[in-house]
C-alpha cells in the first residue's frame, strides 16, 4: 500500500463523498462532508481527478446545481457523465429525489435534472445504486425515520422517464443501510448487481451476499449467494465499499459493532463461492475505484482516527496483494486491461444539451406551478412533452382491446420489436384463439417430463449404472417433441447470428454424464440464478451429439427440450454423426433399438423422427460479426459466409457431392485445419474419407487467413476432433474444442472442455477431467456381432461395407500423426 500524491486544486479531506471513473483514467468526485465529524459542513463541489498526470482540478459548474450532500449515490452513465441521487444535508435533513445529471465538457461542467413522472423512491441516505444498462437500480438506505429494503428500477432510455417500484416473489434480503453494491460484469454472476453487508434496523451490522438479476422475461429476482466454507464467514461490516474485478468482489474497509475492531480486506469468487482474507485496509466512509490491477482509496475515515477525515490517496496493487493466493492471481491473469471502457460508455459525440436543458428547465417550471396545488409530501414529477435524444426502446406496447366499452384492465402488453410482425397472426375476437390460448400450458406439459428425468446436473452421481432414465416417456411424447422442436429450426437460417455472453458445448456423442458434469461445475440453461445461468447468456452447441456413447438418446432429447423451452437462448448446430448415412452405422440405431424394441427403418420410429429433425439443423454460427463456429471446418470450397444462407432445409448431407452447395455443406460438417500451423496450403485427408469419394480435406494456414479476412472475422471456433487439453489454439485464430473426455474409452489422458465467451468478448476456456471408472458401459461395443443383438438382424440390414466401418477406431487427437495411421472415423 502506497501513497499518491496529486497536484493541483487537491480536495479538503472529506467523508460520505463518491468517486466514479467517468472516463479511461479520469475521476469525478462529488460531495462529502468536511470537518471532523462534530463540526462538519456538507458541500458540493465537483472536483477532476487525472490518474496519469496526478492532478485535481476544481470544475465550476452551471446549469440545475443539486444542493451539497453527503452520504448520496452516483454512478457513471455515459462517457463524461455521471448522475448522482439522494444523500442527507446536515441537520437531520435529507436531500429532495430528483436525479441529476453531470456532464463534463473540456473544464467546466453542467447540472441537468432528470425530469419525472409518478412515484419516486422518496428521500433517503446510505442507499447503494448501480447501473445495470439501461437500468438505474436504487436498493435500501434510510427514510429519515428507518431503514428499508425496497428496490427501484429507471430506465435511462426510456421516455417519459418514471421510477417502478420492484416486486420480487422471491426472499429478499433485509432491511439496511450504509450497505454496498455492485455489478458484476462477467463470469456466471454476468449483469447481476451484488450486495454486501450494511447495518440493519437493530443497528447490527451484516454479512450476506445477495444477487439481484433481470430476467429476460422482464421479471427481476432476489437470490443468496452460497457461501463454500460454513465456518470461515465474511466479517459483518457497513460503511464500505465493495468493487468487482472480473468475477471477484472485493470488500474494502468498513466498521463493525465492535468498536476499534480491524477488519481484513475480504473477496469473493462469485465462481467458486470461496471467501478469501488479507491484511486489512482501515478506511470507512471513503471512496475507491480500480484501475487494471490497481485499486485506489480516498478519504474516508481511519479506524485509527475515527473523527477526522483522511487526506490524499492510497494505491494497492492487487497482484503483489494477491501473490500468495495462486486462485486469485490465476483470476487475475485472466482480466484482460479494460480497453472497452469508452465502448461500455458509448463515447460518441455528445449530443447539444442546450435544448435539452432549456426543455427541462420548462419542464421544471411547469411542474412548480403544478405541484404548488399539491400536497408537499407527494413524490411527483412531470416529464418534459419532448425530447430530442430520440432512441428506439426494444419494446412496443400493444393494445388488446377491441371497443370503446370494454374494460381495459390488463389489455396492454408489451411485444419485443423484433416479434412485432407476428403479433397480427395472434388478433381474433377477444383474442381467443383456440389454437394458441393454451400453447404455453401445451408446451409446458410436453417439455415437463423430459426435463425432471434428464436435467439433473445435482443428482447425477446418483444414477445407478446403466439405469433407465427414459422411464416414463413414451413413443408418442418423443414424437410430439420432434415435431414441436422441427416448427422452431424450420423459421431458422442455416447460418445463425448470435450474441455474447454465450457458451460453447463441441463434441458430446452419447456422454450423457459428462454433460451433467458440466453443467454441475459451471451451470445449467435452467432458472435457478446460482446453479443457472440461462438468464444471463446464450447456449451453443456444435454438433455430434449422438454415436458411440450409450446415453444419445438422453443427450439429444434433453437439447430438444432446452431449444423448446429457451428457444432464443438455446442453439443447435448439425455435427457429421447427425446423419443417418452415419449414426446408422456408430451406434445411434443400435441404442434407439435396444431402448424401445422398434423398427428402425419404420419411417414412424422414435430413430427415423429424429433423423428427420437433424436435416433442420443450423450448419453455422457467427457471434458478434467476428467468430465463425462450425461443427468441422471451412474446407477449401466456401467463399463468403453468406453462401450458407443459401442452402435450403430440409438438407440431406451428400457425401459424393454434384453441386456447388453440396459440397459447402459437407466441408462444413467433414474438414479439419492441418496438424501443424506452418502448413499453408490445403491437403487431402483420406483418414476422414471413409467412403472414399475423396471430397474431404484439411485446410491450410493461407486458407484460414484469407477465409477470415475476406469475411471481415477473426477467429473460427469448431469441434469435430479430440484434443489432449479438451481445447486447442492454433495460430491464435483457429480453436478446437472437444466436450467429451476419454472419447471412444480409450483415451483416458484427454480432458473434454467448454468454452465461454464474455460480454466483453474475453473467451475463457473450462476443463473436466475424463470421469472416475463406473460400473456403466458408457460406449457401444460396435464390433459385436449383430446377430448377439436379440432381434436387430430382423429390423436393420448391415451391409459389409457398414459392418467394416463399424471396425474403425474412434478419431485420435490432434496431435503430428505419420502417413501410415489407421484410418479413423
């Protein structure tokens, strides 16, 4: 811990003020009181803090100038802008409810007010408020006569502008004030703002953690966060402050009720649960802010002297903090420096605020006039008729009702833009439809089952060996899922356009038990925010889900009721084995026998419904315009990314292709890149021509360079083959990921791995190690021989061609391989 010393207009030591980055390297510090804590004067002075030069400069501010306050909240909303809410004036007073807006141009400043209508959250002090974008959250604080618990939400981009008063069904946590708050902007607790600690009503401090975290439904929820140890507890604190780097949270300074106490300086993995102690930092009341791997502190109080506040700033750097923690240093190197600051804070030119505050000082003038008839007590604004900073809101509201005498209670809703084009198939008298009224219920009675008998990430090391999981489910059930979930992959394109976060799944054939480990280790697409996380980004799955493994039917049924439920969140992309030519022959139609006793050339069995299903599937995705993914690779054939688009569904995979879309699409399922990154030029790769039509191939380093920048991409993304590690990087632009560990059962030293992209684009790789040994027979025995088979020679014709193939080893992994090995598939 070091001092920093800044020149120029340096701030009076003061308590109770705020600090925001409003800008790469630049600070805004607002308010506080200064004094010692007998003879203190709250102000309201906004001073610059530069982080490289060291230097503090006093702005003057015009414009609606908000009245000094201490104990207030502000936040950084854009860049150069901050807006600060509530806090006390001295005396027992607490500051009005209006929001206002700093915005900082060259060396002066400008006060705007936020104009408001409806309810407010009223006056109160101590309370913490994040911005999760393009929502302002203010939670808890004091009223002036208690402390309370409520949670408000504003929509900054939204016009008119009004506070809602948040319902959560869930437990909430209790009431405090001089808590913390933050968001946490990556990792599984990605978009949650997380609270820490405070004093409650009965002035004891506290020591919880808990998220709260929008669904993509519009409902918001309360949920606690699980602590590892039972026994090693965070220390009770209020008068802090919590910041998050990447995943962790760290919790800085504070009091407790024991006075003189020290309290450590503590963090929390929001991965792992893990608290973890240092030596402490005696700061209360102060402000603190991190730059890369910096964490500053300012003013506040010392424990050491707890009624005067200190002067100058304190720097720590974490890393030589954190060098006998190898978790957290590992944590560390994983956060990359944020170079996207001015992009999180849309850095375009700033808009003309002269119009903007002439409207609202008209705005205000207005509602004195008002509100001079009202009781003084009422939280009521009045927004302003126009405005000029005009942004399409992502919902239209819509309503349902059809004259002028029907009661309108419950006949507004509200529709995604994206859906709006829809909404006129759903219009009917009184919106009655009898085929869509009850499609949800329909849907939720169909997907039920499949979910209780397959999504079992906490039960599965429970599962007896070789049990029946599809206990329960029906011929006529799985048929029905089949064609629920071929309606949602008919409207969709071949080539997918996806967002971030998101995360990867490659290879699975058949594993249905390392699929249930991952989604153990590092959450499941279902609700639940701390074992879920399909609120807070997408699923994408690259094919290869059945063959070889003995559970494809558990795998690719339970995917098909993931794409039902999350139909937006969940995508399925087509793997080579997703096939009949091939799944035929590795053991798909082996285990749909064996499991439901049917007719596999039937064209009504459970095994021809879901092959029918597989000609509908995705053959790629782009994320964010930058990285292609692919279940195989690019091929030699494939000019420009948009010749997917072109490909019509439903698609039979040919595998001695005659048109040019033929043969796109068999490279898409069939190619790997070339062992090594000095090849350049493409070569044939007769290991994986097993029909000998010689169509496949590896493509070379000039292929993926000049694939990607025709495309304007930068990366590619596939599975297809093993690896050693469970991923692979070659030439820092193509990655292999394989989620399938010990593939084929004789690969005992390959990982299978997973990958998650952030919200800020950082891709983190995540490793399982191949499972302990279990009684089940996790692979098909292919070589054996049919006839042992009771009854399938009477429904399933193996050729000698297809019973050779059968013979093959499973793929090997990448890895420099000499000309003469086996042929492999």
């Amino acid at each position: 811990m070091e001092s920093v010393n800044f020149a120029g207009d340096n701030p009076q030591p003061r308590f109770g003020h705020t600090i925001c980055a409003i800008a790469p390297n630049k600070i805004a510090l607002f308010g506080g009181a200064v004094g010692d804590t007998g003879r203190y004067v709250i102000t309201g002075d906004v001073y610059i803090g530069d982080i490289i030069q060291k230097k503090w400069k006093r702005v003057e501010a015009s414009g609606n100038v908000p009245t000094n306050r201490a104990a207030h909240q502000a936040s950084a909303i854009e860049l150069n802008q901050m807006i600060i809410f509530g806090g006390a004036v001295g005396g027992g007073g607490l500051a009005d409810d209006n929001l206002y807006v700093f915005e900082l141009r060259e060396d002066t400043g400008t006060w705007v007010t936020v104009p408001v209508i409806g309810t407010t959250p009223g006056r109160r002090y101590g309370h913490t408020m994040v911005l999760i974008k393009p929502y302002l959250i203010v939670f808890g604080g004091n009223t002036g006569q208690e402390p309370v618990n409520d949670v408000w939400s504003f929509n900054l981009e939204k016009s008119p502008y009004s506070w809602q008063k948040l319902e959560c069904s869930s437990e909430q946590p209790v009431v405090r004030v001089y808590h913390s708050a933050g968001l946490c902007s990556t990792g599984s607790a990605n978009g949650m703002m997380v609270a820490f600690g405070g004093r409650t009503s009965d002035q004891s401090a506290l020591n919880d953690t808990w998220g709260l975290r929008r669904h993509r439904d519009g409902r918001w929820d309360w949920v606690r966060a699980p602590y590892r140890s039972q026994t090693d507890q965070p220390a009770q604190r209020y008068q802090h402050s919590t910041l998050f780097l990447g995943t962790l949270m760290l919790v800085i300074g504070g009091r407790s009720n024991n006075v003189g106490e020290t309290l450590p300086f503590e963090i929390y993995d929001t991965e792992t649960s893990d608290w973890y102690k240092f030596q402490p930092i005696q700061r209360f009341r102060h402000s603190s802010w991190l730059v890369e791997q910096f964490l500053y502190l300012h003013g506040g109080f010392d424990s050491d002297q707890p009624n005067i506040p200190t002067e100058g700033i304190l720097r720590i750097d974490l890393n030589k903090r954190f060098a006998q923690t190898p978790q957290l240093l590992k944590q560390m190197n994983t956060i990359k420096s944020d170079q996207s600051f001015t992009q999180s804070f849309n850095p375009k030119p700033s808009h003309p605020l002269a119009q903007t505050q002439d409207q609202f000082k008209k705005t205000n003038q207005q509602a004195s006039t008002q509100q001079k008839n009202q009781n003084p007590y009422q939280q009521v604004r009045v927004s302003s008729a126009a405005n000029k900073n005009i942004r399409l809101a992502n919902q239209a509201l819509v309503a349902m009702t059809y004259g002028p005498e029907e009661d309108i209670t419950n006949q507004v809703k509200k529709v995604p833009i994206d859906k709006l084009q829809d909404e006129h198939k759903k219009l009917g008298p009184g919106f009655h439809d009898p085929n869509s009224q009850n499609k949800s219920q329909i849907l939720d009675q169909l997907y039920q089952p499949f979910m209780q008998n397959l999504l079992i990430p906490k039960d599965y090391s429970q599962i007896p060996p070789n049990s029946n999981l599809l206990t329960g489910i029906k011929k006529e059930m799985i048929i029905k899922l089949c064609d629920e979930v071929q309606r949602i992959l008919e409207k969709e394109p071949n080539l997918l356009r996806l967002r971030r976060p998101i995360k990867i799944y490659g290879n699975l054939n058949g594993q249905y038990l390392d699929l249930m480990r991952f989604f153990d280790h590092f959450k499941a697409p279902y609700d639940n925010l701390y074992n879920g996380d399909i609120d807070s980004q997408d699923y994408l799955f690259l094919g290869d889900y059945v063959d070889r493994g003995s559970r494809s039917l558990e795998i690719i049924l339970l995917l098909f009721t993931l794409k039902i439920k999350y139909s937006d969140q969940i995508h399925l992309l087509r793997g080579h084995h997703e096939d009949p030519k091939i799944n035929k022959i590795f053991g798909f139609a082996d285990e749909c026998f064996i499991k439901f006793g049917e007719d596999i050339t039937d064209p009504n069995s459970i095994y021809q419904r879901i092959n029918r299903v597989f000609q509908y599937l995705p053959l790629a995705a782009v994320i964010e315009e930058k990285i292609f993914c692919v279940h195989g690779g690019i091929g030699q054939t494939m000019r420009t990314i948009d010749e997917i688009e072109l490909i019509q569904k439903p698609l039979e995979i040919v595998h001695d292709p005659k048109t040019y879309q033929q043969k796109i699409a068999l490279e898409l399922l069939w190619s790997d890149p070339c062992l090594q990154e000095d090849e350049l030029e493409n070569t044939p790769n007769p290991e994986r021509d097993i029909f000998q039509n010689k169509q496949i191939s590896r493509f070379g380093t000039n292929r993926i360079n000049k694939f990607l920048q025709e495309n304007s991409l930068n990366m590619i993304i596939r599975s297809h083959e093993p690896t050693m590690e469970g991923f692979e990087s070659q030439n820092n632009n193509v990655i292999t990921i394989f989620s399938c560990p010990n593939y084929g059962g004789n690969q005992p030293q390959c990982k299978g791995s997973i990958l998650t992209i952030s919200k800020r684009g950082e891709i983190i790789p995540k490793v399982i190690l191949p499972a302990a040994p279990v009684q089940e027979q996790r692979w098909m025995d292919l070589e054996e021989p049919i006839s042992r088979k009771k009854g399938f020679a009477n429904y399933l014709v193996i050729s000698h061609e297809e019973a050779q193939l059968r013979k093959r080893p499973p793929t090997p992994p990448r890895q420099k391989r000499p000309s003469s090995q086996k042929q492999f598939k």
